[in-house]
C-alpha cells in the first residue's frame, strides 16, 4: 500500500465522516483526499517526478499532515524534517535526502532561510501560512496551472510508484554521530499497520476509532495514523503539548487510541485534573520511545485503566518489534503481572526476533546478547551508505544495537543499550536495571544513569535524577534503596540531582549530553 491508500480507504467507508480535528476545525475524509489531489496536482507542475523527495518542516498541523498524502499520491517520497532539531541538522538531512521541495511553517521560516542557500537542490520552497518573497505562498501552490476540478472521492488512476516502493526516508538523528536516512518502503508501513491491527484492541464496526495526536507527528505518533485511517477513524491532532488540555481532549473527544513517550505520561500521571478526567473511552493508551519505569506503569494501570499497551521498535524497523497489549500487563486471575512491566512484550506476530551472542551466534532464552531481528518491517537500507546497511544486517539480521534476552514466556526484556553499558571494577552494570531500581523511590521523577572515568573502578556508575514536584532527594537514602535491590557493585557511587534531563526530540534523556556536563567539557 501507498501512504495515500490508507486515507483512499477510509474515505470509502464514508466521505462525510471526520478525518482530521484541530481546535475548532473539521476536515472530513472527502476533503483530506480532495486536499491531498491538490498538493499532488501542486507537486507534479513544478517538476516532482515518481520517487523524488519531498520535505515537510512543520510543527502538529492538520494541513501539513494531509499534505503527506498529497506527496504519495504524486508518487514521490516523503522526508519528515523536526522542527526542534538544529538548523545545522536540519540541512544536512536535506542534503542527504536530496530533496527538491520543501513545504513549511512560517514559524520556521527563519530556520528555512538560514539553510536553503546551502542547499542547489531544494528548487521549490512552500509556505504553508505565510508569506515571503523566496517562496511559494500555499494558494500559490494549490493554483498550479494544470490542478483541473477535483472529485472527492479516492482515485481510480493508477498509482505513480516510487521507485522500488519506497514511501518515506526518515532521519536518524545526529545524536550518536552523522545523521543517516532510514530507507522506508510502503511493504514496511503496511507490515507495521499490519501488526498494529493484529495487535491491540479496536471497536467493531460501525464504531470507529479516534486517535488523538500530541506527540510529533514526525515520528511515532504520526505513523500509527496509518492503520487508524484504514478504519475510517478520526484523527485529533493538538498543535503543542500540554497535558492538561491532553486529557480535556481525551474527554471531550471520546478518544480510543492515543500515543505518548514515558516522560509525558509521568506527567499525566503526576497532573492534579488526572482523578478527575473521564477516561471510560480510552481502549488503547500506546507507551515507547523509550524505557519506562515499572512503578509507574503499575500506577498508570491502576489510575489511567486497564488501557496500557506497549510497543517497541526503532526507526529502522519501525514501531513494532516487540508489542505488548493491554491484557498481555494482567496475569488470569485479573492481577497485574509485575513480572512483565519491564519488559518490551513478545515478538510481533510478523518479525522474528533472535538474542545473537559473538560471531552471529543465536543464543537461548535467558541468555543475554544484542538483540536482532528479520521481517518485512525492517528497513530497506540507509540512503546512499552501503557500508552503514552492511553493518546494520550482518549476518542477515537487523542488529538494534540494545542489548537483551527473550525469558522462558517469550517476553522481550531489553537490558541496555550496548553503548550505555558501565564496566566498573570488571563488572557489567546495565543502565537500565540501575535506573528501574532509582525510579522505585518515592522522591524520583525521572532519571538516568551513565558510566564515567574512574581510577580505582574504570567506571563508576553515575545517575543524575529529576526529583517528583515537591519532594526532596536525600542522596544517601537513594543509593541505600539501591543497594538493598541491587548490591553495592550496581549502586551508583555518584548521584547529582538536577531540575531537568536533556532530552532528543522524541523525548529520549541524551545521555551523551549528561556525561558531557558531568565531565565539565
């Protein structure tokens, strides 16, 4: 399937149903498609062949949304460019991905105007709600020459393909290096929707679903529209996240789906309108991006409902490696299965996940080594660097570079990244145990923990901690509620407290960031 062919199939299930929510605003799924025929129309007048990329810079908008399918339906490929990224970042990943068209928010437009000198190949640059004379107003773009009155109804042509299927080319970030493009083909989206139909609970027709969308639509949040789409639901798009206004629209909206990282949801967890907010409608409340403590899952399973659902993937393989459905959190008898809220879930029905020791040794279960993976959801490579897809498929799997093992149930448990492991006096410390142990004290927030130069251990373990609103760290009293868990060797010999963790624009915490301001460079 095309990107478009998931709006095309929900507008047959009824043109005058919403489509898109923003505010006050209704589009309906007649009016999203015709939108997306004008944008294509705008596209192929200004030269955009099958296959050629094209750029959105744009905060949560509903029209910049829709516009993603206008792009697949001129058969071109879509580039989704963060805005909170650097401008630096930014025009690499530009660069890299080739782009001819850029369509963007005046916010960003000195952002736009900063890179684009520095950038021969980006011919057209389009405004979607302002106004500069280096660039394509939006009616300007919708008036192009040869756009004929449009039906509003899906497309019988024949699609214009990209070349090789190829649907979308994301970044990875410059976090861990040079950004690379993560090659998306339409049979990997189709695989995640796919498993994303197969594996969480969505109401029967004539139901239909409602998603509601805070986090960027750039990345996780805007991908799990596609199967929701394909439903006929609705999709309630909040322009900037605040969780308060988060739940009134879980209210309000009668949503079933919704998408948010840990950190928002300790938020959620933490704001005092949570006790309050009718959240009977909610079927499925998706957590990733990142770990999340154990305790405040439980919590949110007690205080949001019975409503929680993981999933675990990466852009590479995108969203659904592993999944965890609300009833996966619950033993028989009802009782929460604490033993499975650190974990990622199982395997997804489609991907095949392996724990691969030395030399593409395939180890068993319990045993610890990088977890792999083989599917039609994984990648089709990184744009134009065959050594990078080389080493990420060693061996013929896709190596995720987190470390891990699958228990005797088939539950995926995700020890560290190989990266943030700490060697401290000979020992392997994972992160990540360090930090489940931290996030089970009444006084932490958040936290994260990384290793750091030692003479006498080579590593110590050192965690730096966001305490909850209103509480007080005792350090001493922290390292012993670790120590009774863990012993003294996985106990951090250094905690900082501090107001805030950097964080990517996902939301992960930047280790690499905290080691730098711990090393005072």
């Amino acid at each position: 399937m095309r990107l478009v062919d998931y709006l095309d199939k929900g507008a047959s299930l009824g043109g005058d149903a919403p489509c898109l929510v923003c505010g006050e605003d209704t589009w309906t799924y007649a009016e999203v498609v015709d939108l997306s025929k004008r944008v294509a129309a705008g596209l192929r007048a200004r030269g955009v062949a099958p296959g050629a990329k094209v750029a959105i810079l744009s905060a949560n908008d509903p029209v910049a949304f829709a516009s993603v399918f206008g792009i697949s339906r001129a058969g071109a490929v879509w580039c989704p460019i963060n805005p909170r990224s650097e401008a630096a970042e930014n025009r690499e990943l530009l660069e890299l991905f080739g782009c001819s068209v850029l369509i963007f928010q005046a916010s960003f437009a000195g952002l736009v105007d900063e890179i684009r000198g520095d950038l021969p190949e980006l011919t057209t640059l389009v405004c979607l709600d302002g106004s500069f004379d280096w660039a394509l107003t939006w009616a300007d773009f919708l008036r192009a020459p040869e756009v004929e009155p449009v039906e509003t109804s899906p497309s019988d042509d024949p699609p214009d393909d990209p070349p090789d299927d190829l649907a979308m080319v994301v970044g990875t970030g410059g976090t861990t290096g040079r950004p690379k493009g993560v090659m998306l083909t339409g049979t990997n989206l189709e695989t995640m929707s796919a498993i994303t139909l197969m594996s969480y609970p969505w109401p029967g027709a004539p139901e239909r679903p409602t998603y509601l969308a805070l986090a960027p639509l750039t990345h996780a949040a805007g991908v799990l529209c596609f199967p929701v789409l394909c439903l006929g639901g609705k999709i309630v798009v909040m322009r900037t996240p605040d969780v308060g206004a988060f739940l009134e629209h879980v209210e309000q909206h009668h949503v079933t789906h919704t998408f948010l990282p840990p950190t928002l949801i300790y938020l959620v967890l933490d704001h005092p309108a949570l006790s309050s907010t009718n959240l009977r409608s909610l079927r499925c409340f998706w957590y990733g991006a990142a770990p999340m403590s154990a305790t405040r899952l439980e919590e949110a399973l007690t205080r949001i409902g019975p409503v929680m659902a993981q999933l675990f993937g990466q852009t590479e393989a995108p969203m659904m490696i592993a999944t965890m459905g609300p009833a996966d959190h619950f033993r028989g008898d009802g009782s929460i299965a604490t033993e499975r809220l650190s974990s990622a879930g199982r395997p997804a029905p489609l991907v095949t996940v392996s724990i691969m020791g030395e030399r593409g040794a395939l180890l068993g279960p319990g045993e610890r080594g990088e977890i792999v993976v083989r599917s039609s959801l994984v990648m089709r490579g990184y744009l134009n660097n065959p050594e990078a897809t080389a080493e990420a498929s060693a061996y013929g799997w896709l190596h995720t570079g987190d470390i891990g093992y699958l228990d005797d149930e088939g539950f995926l448990h995700i020890v560290d990244r190989a990266k943030d492991m700490v060697i401290t006096g000979g020992f392997n410390v994972f992160s990540t145990e360090v930090e489940q142990a931290l996030m089970t004290h009444p006084s932490v927030a958040d936290c994260a923990v990384v290793g750091l130069p030692d003479e006498k251990w080579g590593e110590r373990v050192t965690a730096v901690v966001l305490p909850r609103p209103g509480a007080e760290v005792d350090v001493e009293a922290l390292k012993s509620h670790v120590k009774e868990q863990l012993g003294s060797v996985k106990t951090p010999k250094q905690i900082e407290v501090w107001p805030d963790l950097p964080r990517s624009k996902v939301g992960k915490v930047l280790k690499a960031e905290i080691k730098k301001e711990l090393r005072g460079s």
